[in-house]
C-alpha cells in the first residue's frame, strides 16, 4: 500500500472521527465554569486536541494544526490550574469551537483542505512555559510499568528511578496503582487490550503502548484506536527517554496562560493620548532632524525640560555639572533624550502606587534610570545603531507595573500575591494571580499610544526572546538581559549568571562590554 493510499485512509478516518467528536467539544467547554465537572472536561478536551494536533501534522493540515496545538498548550495548562476555569480562557474556546464548527461543515462537503483559522484567534491567548527542565518535570512523576517478564521488568523500573519521582512494575493491570500514575508504560502482548481497558479510567495519565509494527499502516491502525504515544518491540531504552521527554512538553509542562486583564485593557482604553511635544520628539530623532529642532521642541514643554534636567544632574549618567536644556541635549544626543521623554509617559497613567511589589515611586524611576544607563554603557560598544530602540525599551519596560500594582490593589489577591513575591519573584507572582506580566502590559501601554512597533515587541518578546521574530530577537535578547541585571524591584546583580552567558553566546555578543558596564553601574 503506497503512501498516498495510507493518506487518504488517514483523512477518511480524520473525517470521521471529527463527525462524531467536534459536537461534544462545547458541552465540555461549559463544563469547564462547574467546579465538579473540570477536572473530567480538561481530560476530555485535552486528550481531543491532543490526538488531533498528532494526526493533523502527519496530513499536513497546516491550517488546522496552528489552532489545534495552541489549544492542546492552553488544556495542558489547565491541568495545573485550580477550577473553574477563567471566564476568558472559556470565551477562547468558546470560539475555538466555533472554528470547529466552520472546519465540520468542510468536512462534510468532502474538502481535502480547509480554511486558515483567524490569525487573531490563535493570537488571542499566549502560553509561555515555566523554566523547567524536561529531566526537573519527569522528577515529579509518579511512573506504573507494565510487563508480565519479572526480570526484565526489573531492570527496567530501576533505569526509570533514575528519571522519575517512583517508577513501579505491575505484572498486571491494577486499578488502585494506575488511579494515581502519571505515566503509564503498557509492555506486553496484551497492550492493545490493556490500553482499551484502562483510557477511560486514566484520562489524566499519560499511555505509552509497546507493541511491534512494521510500518506506517500499523501506525495508522493505532492512530483510529486512539493510541498516540507507541514503541516498537523490543523497546531500546533511547527511544523510551525520548517519547518520555517529549510527554513532559504535551503533557507535563507546567504553563501559564497570558491572557492580558480586562480590567487593565479598560484602563488602557481610557488614557489620554501621547502629548503633541513627545510625538514631534520622537518624529524629530527618527527622521534624523537637527539637535536645534530638538531642543526647541524640549524647551516647549515644561514637564520635558524637567526630565531631561534631571537626568543630567544624576550620577547614573556620569555627567559633567550641566545647567541647560542645550547643553543637557547636546551631550545625551538624540537617542537618549527620546528615551528620557518617553519616561515621561509614566506621568499620563496617574497616581503611582506600587506599595504592593514593596517599592515606592523613587525606587521605580531609578529602576529606569538604572536599565537606561545600562543598556547605553553595553550597546554603545555593541551597536549604536541599535540604540534608538534599546534605549526606549529600557526605559519603559517597567511601565505596565504601575498598571498591575493598581490591580493588586483593587483585588482581595494582595496577600497572596506578596507571598508569591517574596517565595517566586515579580515574574511568576504576575503570572500565577493575572495571567500576565509586566512587560507583557508595557507592550500593550506602549502599542496603545501606536509608538515604534520594534520597541514594542522588543518589551513583548523580552520575557521570552526564544519565541521573538528573526528581525528583532538581538533586540529582545538585550532586553531580557538587562531586566534581567536590573530586576523590577530594582535589585542589581553584580556578575552574569548561565541564562546570561547562554544568551549572549546565542547572539554572538562579547561578555566583555556587558561585564564593563555592569561595574560601572555598580560602582556608583
């Protein structure tokens, strides 16, 4: 039988399987509101997309397999997360299955392929994962093996002790030990039949089936009983380190849904727009105008002047005494008086509050100050070039703090929020309790007053540059480096961890500069 046939097979029971299956997406969807119903709705709706994001790849249904694997990550994260469900991760999936319904009404005018699901839907929830390592997940799994050969049973569970929390080896199915495994490993000839047995009553687990097969018919075959994880027999112990591995990022990882507050998109909505003087600021020094242009466009607004006044008497700096608007614009340059009044931006979102990340307004501006004069002692030997948007994005990448420490105060999460920030850090205290971050919000600040779409999603990307676009990762890379040596509670490292130094050798950056200038502001 060719691979064309095998295809073709493949889609008629992809067809089939979506007649009977798509209808029950949206009552488990609902399910997810019922405290008592969540945890069988998130088993059911994970395992649903899971099988399909396997089978839409090897068909090559690209334009199913994007929406299809985003939301296979949102159900896996719901399987860390306590019910019910947030009420916008429902309305997500609410209309993910009506996209469903769009793709069933395809599927039953006989298509071959199907329509590309929105590009705003798939970007309407983002999933990033928490740092672990997929050896640090497998750690805190519980593991059942099942083989009816004692000895090499035996050698077997004691390899995967090495890897999980407790690898146990069952010479039969037993109910009480699989209602609490996490990964399920079915080596034996009656695997096919074990694993009929116990998929209803182990939705949560995770089944690996060993069995032997010849080629992708016999895949296929497993594929329609809904087995998707399969070994060859005999099982070589790379091939099961690696299906285990890859377990840990469907199953296992732990991720948090980023989904930005409706309660802080309303407020955004409601700040005034840019003020004129700082829109002809950053019109002048991206057009390359002269510095008199400049200046006079300073001296126009009072509360600018200020700024840049300021930042000329501070130490961060390292300036010379300097008492005028001229001299202040003329040694800074254009570059970092654009970011300097971009700081000014802070002042359009009222009352500063930021209590609840136990700082005070002070320690937030020198947090800027601090980024700022960082990021143009590194970059000033790395690329000047790159400055325009660097020096911006390191002055305004804490803005969105403001925003959420305003939700902190507003929410009855305070005290649950200061314990995860002192016990986890900024970062996944922001992500546990509003599903969001601080960049995160300064990207959506920043995206509503329409500035350069690069220093944007310099600030969005800089949580994760792994996941930033090819044109801009450098950007997010330097971005993430320097909130990472400046924190937002304004805590300054004194040398360059590993995450560092694997950054930076990614992008082929000298440590040499970013070490210079990190003394430098830890000198003063």
């Amino acid at each position: 039988m060719d691979s064309h046939f095998m295809d073709i097979e493949l889609l008629d029971m992809f067809k089939d399987q979506f007649e009977t299956q798509v209808p029950s997406i949206e009552p488990n969807i609902i399910k997810l509101e019922n405290g008592e119903t969540y945890q069988d709705a998130v088993d059911d709706l994970f395992r649903f997309f899971h099988s399909y994001k396997a089978t839409t790849s090897y068909l090559h249904l690209d334009s199913m397999l994007e929406l299809i694997a985003q939301s296979e990550n949102v159900l896996s994260s719901l399987k860390n997360s306590p019910a019910p469900a947030d009420d916008s991760i429902v309305e997500w999936l609410l209309k993910v299955n009506d996209q469903f319904v769009i793709w069933l009404d395809e599927v039953r005018d006989d298509l071959v392929t199907f329509s590309e699901a929105p590009k705003e839907l798939i970007d309407g929830i983002k999933v990033t994962n928490i740092k672990k390592k997929p050896t640090e997940i497998l750690a805190e799994l519980d593991l059942i093996y099942v083989d009816k050969n004692i000895q090499s049973g035996t050698k077997i569970t004691s390899a995967l002790n090495k890897l999980v929390k407790c690898a146990q080896h069952l010479q039969d199915i037993n109910d009480v030990y699989l209602s609490c495994s996490d990964i399920i490993i079915l080596n034996d000839e009656n695997a096919i039949e074990y694993f009929n047995k116990i998929q209803d009553k182990c939705k949560s687990s995770a089944i690996i089936v060993v069995k032997s097969y010849k080629d992708k018919k016999d895949l296929i075959d497993f594929a329609k009983q809904g087995i998707n994880h399969i070994l060859n027999s005999p099982m070589r112990g790379d091939e099961l380190k690696r299906e285990l591995f890859a377990l840990v990022s469907s199953h296992f990882s732990q991720r948090c849904i980023i989904i930005t507050n409706k309660k802080i998109a309303k407020f955004i909505d409601q700040l005034e727009p840019l003020p004129n003087s700082i829109m002809q600021i950053q019109q002048i020094c991206d057009d390359d105008l002269s510095v008199k242009d400049l200046i006079k466009v300073v001296k126009s607004d009072p509360l600018v002047t200020g700024t840049i006044l300021n930042a000329a008497q501070s130490p961060i700096y390292g300036l010379k005494s300097i008492n005028t608007v001229d001299q202040a614009v003329s040694i800074f340059g254009k570059k970092t008086v654009k970011a300097l009044t971009l700081d000014t931006l802070k002042n359009s979102l009222g009352e500063i509050n930021l209590s609840s990340y136990g700082i005070d307004d002070e320690i937030f501006s020198k947090v800027s100050s601090k980024r700022l004069s960082l990021m143009i002692k590194w970059y000033s030997k790395v690329s000047v070039s790159s400055l325009s948007i660097l020096s911006a994005s390191a002055i305004l990448g804490n803005i969105g703090q403001i925003l959420l420490a305003k939700e902190v105060e507003a929410s009855s999460k305070k005290d649950d929020f200061n314990l995860l920030l002192k016990g986890k850090g900024t970062k996944i205290a922001e992500e546990t309790l509003f599903h969001t971050t601080t960049t995160l919000v300064s990207s959506d600040i920043l995206s509503y007053w329409k500035l350069n779409k690069d220093i944007v999603d310099s600030i969005r990307y800089s949580d994760e540059p792994d996941n930033a676009p090819v044109e801009i990762k450098e950007l997010c890379v330097a971005n993430y480096i320097v909130y990472s040596l400046v924190d937002s509670l304004g805590d300054v490292k004194s040398e360059l961890d590993d995450e560092t130094m694997y950054y930076m050798s990614m992008e082929n950056l000298d440590p040499e500069p970013l070490i210079n200038a990190l003394n430098s502001i830890n000198s003063l």
